[in-house]
C-alpha cells in the first residue's frame, strides 16, 4: 500500500488516486467558525445577558497577539465571496468531506470559541459556552459523516458540568473541547476541575485538548515569557501540552476517573515518548512522592490518552517517523486529522509514509479514532460522496 | 566494544572493567558544593558587603519548593564524618575523579550558586556572583582533571560582563554557568543579556544552562505553573529547556554572537529532535517573520549548541536510543555527565547501550566535550589515578 499517491501534472494537483480510494479516512481536528462571533450567538444568548451583546458591544475578545499570515487560513479554501471559510456545514461538506471522501469529521470549534475559558466573567462565559453549544447543535449536525465538541467555561467547573449534562444529550455530541493551557494559571490537573472529569465520564465524552494560541486569563505559553514571533509560538505549542501532561497524569485523573479519555489535539507527539521515558524512571525513584499513582505514567497515558497527527511530525527521513511511532509505545496512540481550514493543513493523502504497514496506516487514518470516539461503522458511503475532484 | 562491564558478585558490585580502561571520560556535570554558603563565602565579600552576612544574618536563600530524599544526595558519597558531598576538591578526586578514571572533569557548581540570577537585589547578587567566582579559583582549581564554571548575575549584564573580562583570565575557567530558566521571566533570548554573550564569546567561554529547581524572581518552571511533586518538577526540566532553546535560536543570539557556544546541561535531550524539525517546518512557512535568520534553526543548533547525557533517556529498547541519537541530525551533539553527587548520578560505565560503535561512544564519552570546549590533549595519567576500587 503506498498511500503517497498525489501525482502533479501540468494542470496542477491531480487527487484521481485519494487514500480513501484505498482506506477510510477519520478527520480528528476539523474547525467550524463563526461568521460573526456576537452576532452568530446573539439568538443563543438568554435574554437576561443579551445586553451584554447589543448595549455592552460586546464582539468577542480579539486575543491574538501575533500576526498570522492570512489569518490563519489555507488560500484556496475561502468562500467565493471572499468571505472567511468553514463558516456553514455546506461549505465544509463541499470543500472538505466531499473533496476527501472523510467517513467522520470531528468539529473542533475554533480559537475564538474555546478562548471562552480565558474570560475573566465567569457567568458571562458559560453564557457565551451554553450559547455556542446551541449553535452548534442547530447549524453544524446536519450531516451523517459530523460530530461536535461541546465547548465549557473551564474556569466555573460547576456550571460547566451542568453544561456537560445538558448538552451531552445530542448523540451528535462526542467530546467537550478545551484550550490546551489551563484557565488563569490553574493547572488541568487541579482538583478544581475534577466535576468536569466526572461529567465527561458520565457521559461518555473524550476530553480534547486543542492548541490554543490566545492571551487572556491564562499563563504565558513558555516558561519564559511570550515568544516574540508566531513561528516561536507555533513550535511551543508543544510545550503546553507537556506541561500539561505531566500533571494530569501524575496528579492522579486517572486513578479518579478511570474511564475518562483525553485526546491531545494539533499538540504534537515527538516529544512524547521521551517524556514518557521520564516519567517512568522518575516514577521508579521517586513514586514515595505519589502514593495515589499505582500503575506507571505511560500506563495511565495508553490507556487514556490519543494523539492527533496534524502538525505531523516531519523528521528527515520517513523512517525516523516510524521509529519515532514505534517509541510511543503503542500503535494504538496516533488519530489521523487535518486541521482544516487552517494553513497548515495536513493533507490525508501525503501525510503518512510511504513505507507504512497498512495495518499501522488503517488504525491512524481511521481505526484508533472509531475505537477511541466510539465511532459505529458508517452506513453513509463515503466513497460516493467525494467526487467533487475527480476528473 | 562494549562499555556495559560492571558485573555483580556476591560481594556487590565489582568495577573491574570500567570504561576508563577502554575510553577517555571526561565529565561535563561535577558539582562542587559549599559547606556553608554564607560562611565560605565570607571571606570572599567585599568589605561594604560584609554586613549582609555580619549583621543581615544573610544564609542563602532557601528556596526549594520540594523535599528531595536525602536532599538530593547519593547515599555513598557522603564524608565519613556525614557531613556534605562534594564539598572540597579532595573529596571530588577521592570519591570521582579516582574511582573512575575521569580525565577531565568540568565543575558546574551547585544550586545554591546558580540561584544568584533569581535574586530581586542586583547588586548583591553580583556580589555574591564575585565572591563564589573568588571561592572556586581558591578552593576547586588544584588539580589538572579539573576545570571549572564561573557564575554570574545574569539579571544585572552589565556587571556580570564585566566579571566575566576579570575571571576568565584564569585558563582553569571555561564556562559561564547559568540556570535554564531565565530570570524575572526575561527570556534568554532577550537583548537584555546580550553584553554577557558578548563577553563569553570574546573570552572563549562556553555558556552552559543548567537545570535549576529552584524559586526566587523566577517564572514558574511549566507552564501550569508549579508541579506538585519533585517528581514532576524534575520531569519538567525539559520544558524550560525548550522554552529558552526556541527563543535562543530564533531571536538571532547566533547570527548576533557567531562565535558563541551553548551547553545545555541536565535538560535532556529526547524533546529534541522534534523541536528541531518543527522549528525548520515553520521557519520553511514563516521566515519571513524572522528575516534576521539566515539558516534554518537546526544549523544554528548544530554549530552553536551541545547536550550533556545525565540524565540518560532511558527508551524501552537501546536500539531507540541509537535511532534517537541519529535523529539528532549530528553525533557531535552529546557529551557525557555523571551528576556526580547527586542522586541520578549516571555511571560511566552503565549509561551508553552494549550496541553503540566505538567512534559514537567515543565522541559522547570525551570527543565532543574535547573538542568544544578546546581541552587539550591531557598529560595526566588518568589510567593510573583510579586505583580506588580495583581489587
């Protein structure tokens, strides 16, 4: 199986031989925007915090603090209108499943939807988090191949387990999403957080943890300040996510939450395994320390923890990916995405090796995520519906 | 060759076969410790400063937010009387130099002294800087194994270049040895330091950044802010360690500073890798953020930046070690550290695997420490100092 099968010809990039030709294809990391942040919650917003919107002109928090070429966004993905991209089901349907044959996409939300955790009014982002979850429900589940992540205000953990509760309800529903560095300092492991654990798991709900570039209430995304450019703060993505990690692991989530499940989302993975290392020898030396942990890290970290692929790791030789694979310990830990429609979109067909076991391909394009979302197989056919491209 | 020699007898451990018998060793992580640090230092402050300690009672700033098991110290090393390890040069030579055959051994101090950038007094700290610096070329130079670093305080440049012009004059001095994570939250990176990379590059010094646990005027060391564990703060060491790596490299420090070399010292280097093909990946996509750079990141780090190896990744296999060294891109990357005498002390003879060639375990062992910081050739006849333990 070589699934490297984009071909360039004078016309530019033919997509006749797609992957899903060859396997199904379970995009973890799709993002479905607003139009207009305010004005798309506005009908969602209860009428006792509608003032904050009309009168308070309230028009979301612009947070980013770097310049992103573009925005942020791929060229060729826009409306035809000029307008911003992924902002309605039928765009992502037409620009996106249909083009790749996707046999699931999993919303992931945006930057501006998961900043709600950053807020320093509590009550007024669980409004805005309740209001986006209506949102979602009514303009983003239209389509047998979606599902959604739900969106919470981190930092008021009982209002965002009522949340839990009340939106985990629609089967369309599959994950509650969260910036990848904690709310104002406090970190994911704090017991703080632990109702959000226990909704999560009542439900059945992965909690994914999704890069997150924005300032608000939160630390800064290094031990050392604010990178001074966005390439900087791109690369430390990574770093969140280990920071993040460690404490959730060694603080003992699992042990309270034996069924919760995290998914790490566009955070990276080549630092993992050697993270893992360490935790494992620090554990035999020091484990006196944590009474509560009574399996090692990478334990807890196979059993409850997934990775997205996107940004793929990109060594110097393919090989190197799949030794680097091979180090995590596990061929169970990898889950295929994208990114859409963001600039460093990670194509299906070319973001694997070539030289790949298709068994290893399948469990990353598709297998470990239905096994981790628990996914049923698809009754739509995915491979009729993407004939957007071929020729 | 294979350096994996010690063998257990009844009677424990025999070092029969020590490395040193095959290779050279030269130790890139001694620490010397001060018996008391206000006392030793004493004699060493200025006249207008004694005070501090005379009258302000000043004894170092205690400033471990962990309790280490025995403070952090290998059960063997301590005197006879059970007083401090690494105390006094005697003590290094008897209980490491010796028994192990070390050809060169480069001091690094210890934390206390690191601990001298996280003070809010700049001018004392840069006294206390002066007067450490005074200690070692006193107390630690004695014998032609050893080399050693010279501390500054980093938060106040000026004055830490200008101790850097008086100390680097002594040809024992080598390196200027700071904490991994900056001071007051200002990032290596920072122009700010600028003067003392000047400095160490006129004199030939390396800069070496080493693991620093420690509180003080110091963000904290991840970026959920403090672990709850030592467990997990010394797991954590990694993250600061790219958190300034980043910055270092994509601020310009090496096109500003051609000639300046940087040791990351008990960091790791696992994490590695990966940074450094997600660092080339996004300078690829965004250089244009960062037009003073005029090579990809990883040519910077190639020719500007070496590893010390304790504490030694530890993957499941050997085999991943040698795929994860090769993947650093360079086998000129890593030199060898024991950590001597602190408790995850890595032996000479037990931490490279039975698999690695001859020329690579060469290199880690002594090649790459030799040739970066200019060791010469050494006259000493380190085979027959080791007669400690042989039988």
């Amino acid at each position: 199986m070589n699934i490297e099968t984009e071909q360039r010809t004078a016309s530019g990039l033919k997509l006749k031989q797609k992957c899903r030709s060859d396997m199904p294809v379970i995009d973890c990391d799709v993002h479905n925007e607003f139009t207009n942040y305010a004005q798309d919650l506005l009908p969602y917003v209860s009428r006792e915090w509608k003032h904050y919107i009309t009168e308070g002109l309230f028009r979301g928090v612009a947070m980013r603090p770097y310049t992103l070429w573009q925005g942020g966004y791929r060229d060729d993905v826009r409306s035809e209108d000029g307008s911003p991209a992924a902002v309605n089901l039928d765009q992502v349907k037409r620009q996106h499943l249909d083009q790749w044959g996707i046999e699931y996409a999993i919303l992931t939300h945006g930057v501006t939807a998961l900043s709600v955790c950053y807020y320093g009014q509590y009550e007024w982002a669980s409004e805005l988090a309740k209001a986006t979850n209506d949102w979602a429900l009514d303009n983003w589940l239209g389509d047998p191949r979606v599902r959604c992540s739900m969106v919470v205000a981190a930092q008021h953990p009982t209002a965002a387990a009522k949340e839990i509760d009340r939106v985990s309800e629609h089967p369309g529903i599959i994950q509650v999403i969260l910036p990848t560095r904690s709310p104002g300092g406090v970190a994911w492991c704090d017991p703080k957080y632990d109702p959000i654990w226990k909704a999560a798991e009542r439900h059945n709900l992965v909690v994914g943890f999704h890069v997150n570039s924005d300032a608000g209430n939160v630390l800064p995304p290094t031990t050392a300040g604010w990178p001074r450019s966005y390439l900087e703060a791109s690369a430390a993505y990574v770093i969140a996510a280990q920071s993040e990690l460690i404490g959730i692991i060694c603080s003992g989530v699992f042990e309270r939450f034996p069924q919760l499940k995290v998914a790490m989302i566009e955070n990276g993975f080549g630092w993992f395994p050697s993270l893992m290392w360490r935790l494992d020898k620090h554990w035999r030396e020091l484990r006196a320390e944590l009474p509560w942990l009574r399996r090692k890290p990478s334990e807890y970290a196979e059993d409850h923890i997934r990775f997205t692929t996107q940004p793929m790791e990109e060594p110097e030789s393919p090989q190197q990916l799949l030794q680097l694979i091979d180090m995590m310990g596990s061929d169970e830990y990898l889950m295929f995405s994208t990114d859409y429609p963001h600039w460093n979109f990670d194509s299906p067909a070319r973001s694997l090796p070539g030289a790949i076991s298709a068994d290893l391909a399948e469990k990353i394009l598709s297998g470990n995520a239905r096994a981790f979302y628990g996914l049923p197989a698809a009754r739509h056919d995915t491979r009729t519906s993407g004939a957007a491209l071929d020729e």
